[in-house]
C-alpha cells in the first residue's frame, strides 16, 4: 500500500491544478487546523492558569485586569488586521507559484508593520492614564488598570513582530511552527507570571518546606509575566521566518526591504475594513464593559473569568478559521474556484461541529470552570449562569469565526465588516443596554449569545452566494 500523501504534497496539488479527493481535503484541512487548535488549547489552559493566579490577590486586582482585557484585545487585533493584509498577499502568490514574489512581501511586511506597531504603542501609552475612567472603572481600581495596560504597550513592537511571522509561515501552510512557539510562550507566561506576581514566599511540598523568589508586583507583574514571554517567541518566531522557512525564508535569495505602494495599497485594500472593523467591535466590547463596570467588583470579575472560560469553546474554531485561510487563498491563487468552495463549506462544518462538542462540555462543568480562576462564591455562581446561556449559541458563533476566515482568504474584506458592525452595535449591544437594567450580566451574556446565532446565520447565507470569490492577485 502506498503511503498517503502528507500535507506538502496535498498543497502541492491545489498548486499544481491537480484533483483532490474529499477525503484528502478533509485531511488536509485536519492537517492545518490541528496544529492550530492545539496552539490555541495550550492558550486558553495557560489562560485559566494567569487567571487564577492574578484571581488569588482578589476581586478588585482581577477587575482592574478583567477591565483592560478587551482594550488589549483591540491592540492585538489591529496588528493582527495590518499583518493580514500582506499574509494574504503572501499566501495568493504561493497559490500561484511565485515565491519569489511571495519572499518580496514579507521583506516589505517586516518593515512596514513594525513601524506602524511603534506609533500604536506611542497612542496607547498617551491614553493609558485617562482611559480606566474613560471605561468606567471605580476610583480604587484605576491605578492597577491603568499600570497594566502602560506596561503592555510597552511591548506592542515585540507583539507586531509576532504576529508577522506567524501569519507569515502560516500563509504558507506552515501551522507547525506558529503552532510549538504560542504553546512555549504560553508556558513563559506561567512561568514569568509564577515569580512575577507573587512575594517571596515559603511553600510546602511533600512535608518539605522551601522558599519560593518572588517579585511581589501584583497586576503588574501579569502584564511583565505576558510581556516577557511575547518577546522570547518573537525572537524565536522572526529567526524561522528569516532563516529556516522552506519557502520564505529571506536567505534564498536578494531582495529589498523598501516598501512599494503597489503592495501596501493591496495591503491597505485587504487590512482597513479588517482593522475598522475590529476597532468597532472591540469599541462594543469595551461600551459593554463600561454597562458592566457599574455593577461593582464581583460582576467585572465574573465577565472576565467568562471570557476566559469560554475561550475553551472558539479555541478549535479560530485553528480551523486559520487553516481555512490560509486553504483559501492558496486556491484561490491557484486560480481554483470550485476546490475554494468546497474547502470553505468542509471549514464551516467540521468548527461548527466541534465547537457544539465543547459547548456542551462548558455547559455541564460550568461552575468547575469558573472555580479554577476564582476562590469567590459569587463570581464563580454567576459567571456560571453566564457560560450557560452562553453555550447555546457556540455552533453558529463557529460559523462566524470560520466564514470570517474564508472571507480573509480570499481577500474579501469589507462586507465582513458591515456584517460584524451591524451584528455588534445594533443588536448586542441594543438588547445589552435593555437587558441588564432588570437582569445584570445575565442580561448582557444572553443578548450576546442571541446576538451570535444572528451574525452566524447572516454569514452562512453570504457564503452559501459566490461573490466573495471574485478576489483576483495580479
């Protein structure tokens, strides 16, 4: 019996314009996603970790951490939206079999992309001050909020490069890499975090007593912990990129690093309704937390523990949303329009159905979840409640994430966008400021689950239509 062809091989094939099974497109899209999915599991595991560790100093330190999450998350997700413009350009040249070109965008994306991530971080350490009471924080929290998120921007730059290279090898059909180096700096974190936050101190193993160096710097020492561990990977990341890809790496040939604007318009055309479009819903995200920050320390906490606890859920569909990227722009470089469908549908299906899986997982052992990041009764009985009604709508929130990945492929950008905005402003957050004046954060957690079986079943219509492959890479 012949061995089955591994996943270089299958991708050559979409190149080359030679046929693919079924089955082999479902195995070359497992081949993508898993990596993937396991980076993002080692995230959320590690993510339960920080949490609980930055959840034993107590309620009011939590919150102050909970209330900059989302701001982070918008910061995160601007570099990411930028970066995507030139991956996506990256992974159309592949498709079309010209590396060289390919080789070409990352010099560019390297240069442009950190330049753009030094004037990020300038702007966020201008509103790092005013911005805990411009979200609505209690007096007594805003100086922690206000350190932590001062302390992160620090290293957007190192975030940028990250993300860059990843994406980057990713486009490529490279998940392996990305994939081992997020678990590493996952473990970093913990451990930069373990001796960061925390005191000296004497700890009891096995009836022996030893002590335990520590920095003793609280929130601050969460934000060092993530930063630290972010600037390790991206060294380690930017050196495969550079130096090792089998297909990118910026050894096989000269070339330059002057950016042209023939490819940072492409890279515009790709990453503004991406970008605008993350800044809108994190801007929801963050007005939603400015609806929760007046019902006091307990409920911020439970938010951000929820947050935390559903990441267990969206882990497997954002792999599979980025192997359905980086599957889509391959073929669609290939010029291969009826592979593109059928890989797009095979995307769809597979995260709805395993996001419905751990759905019900998160459902029944709600209350566990929570008790892992928090030692409070209250916040551990309330975000439970939230993760419940939650669940429901997991499947078709699967089918946001990985139309959205589908979308991003093939470099169709701007209706996502509206769909999103119009998802996040006018129905989440419409029913949220209904909601919670008569049932709290229950409220404002069951209208964003009504909110994501709305946006997931608009995205299924638009991709059930062809007009989102209409994306040509001259």
């Amino acid at each position: 019996m012949s061995p089955q062809p591994g996943k270089d091989s299958l991708l050559r094939l979409i190149r080359d314009g030679q046929p693919l099974s079924l089955k082999q497109q479902l195995r070359l899209t497992l081949a993508l996603s898993i990596p993937a999915i396991l980076a993002n599991a080692s995230a959320v595991v590690m993510q339960f970790i920080d949490a609980a560790m930055v959840g034993q100093l107590g309620a009011d330190d939590s919150a102050s951490v909970g209330l900059m999450g989302t701001t982070n998350w918008l910061f995160e997700g601007v570099l990411s939206a930028f970066a995507a413009g030139y991956a996506v350009q990256v992974a159309h040249l592949l498709g079309a079999k010209r590396s060289v070109d390919a080789r070409q965008v990352v010099r560019q994306a390297i240069v442009v992309c950190l330049i753009f991530s030094l004037m990020l971080a300038g702007f966020g350490l201008m509103i790092c001050r005013p911005l805990p009471v411009w979200l609505g924080a209690q007096p007594h929290i805003r100086a922690h909020a206000t350190l932590y998120f001062g302390t992160f921007m620090l290293f957007v730059p190192f975030f940028m490069l990250d993300i860059v290279a990843s994406s980057m090898l990713r486009s490529s059909g490279n998940m392996r890499i990305p994939s081992m180096l997020n678990i590493l700096m996952c473990v970093l974190d913990v451990v930069f975090n373990f001796f960061l936050i925390f005191p000296t101190r004497q700890v009891t193993l096995l009836d022996h007593s030893m002590t335990i160096p520590g920095a003793g710097l609280g929130v601050v020492g969460a934000a060092l912990g993530t930063a630290c561990a972010g600037l390790v990977v991206a060294m380690l990341m930017m050196y495969y990129l550079v130096f090792r890809s089998s297909e990118l790496r910026l050894t096989i040939d000269r070339g330059t690093f002057k950016p042209t604007w023939k490819t940072f318009r492409k890279a515009i055309g790709i990453s503004t309704p991406m970008g605008l479009q993350h800044i809108m819903m994190c801007s929801a995200s963050i007005v939603i937390t400015g609806i929760v920050a007046p019902l006091g320390s307990i409920a911020l906490a439970a938010n951000s523990f929820g947050i935390t606890a559903e990441s267990l859920c969206y882990m497997s569909g954002y792999g599979i949303a980025d192997a359905a990227t980086t599957l889509i722009g391959q073929s669609l470089g290939a010029g291969r329009k009826r592979l593109t469908r059928s890989f797009a549908w095979i995307t769809v299906f597979l995260g709805m159905f395993m996001m419905g899986v751990m759905a019900v997982f998160m459902y029944v052992f709600a209350t566990q979840l929570m008790g892992l990041m928090s030692p409070v009764p209250e916040v551990v009985d309330l975000g439970a409640r939230c993760l419940r009604v939650e669940a429901w709508s997991e499947p078709l929130f699967a089918a946001a994430i990985i139309c959205y990945g589908v979308f991003v492929g093939a470099g169709y950008t701007l209706v996502p966008c509206g769909i999103n905005l119009v998802s996040m402003w006018m129905v989440r957050l419409g029913l949220s400021a209904l909601m919670v004046t008569t049932m709290g954060l229950y409220g404002v957690w069951m209208a964003m689950a009504i909110e994501l079986c709305f946006r997931g079943t608009v995205y299924l219509l638009w991709l059930s239509s062809k007009r989102w492959m209409r994306t040509v890479i001259d």
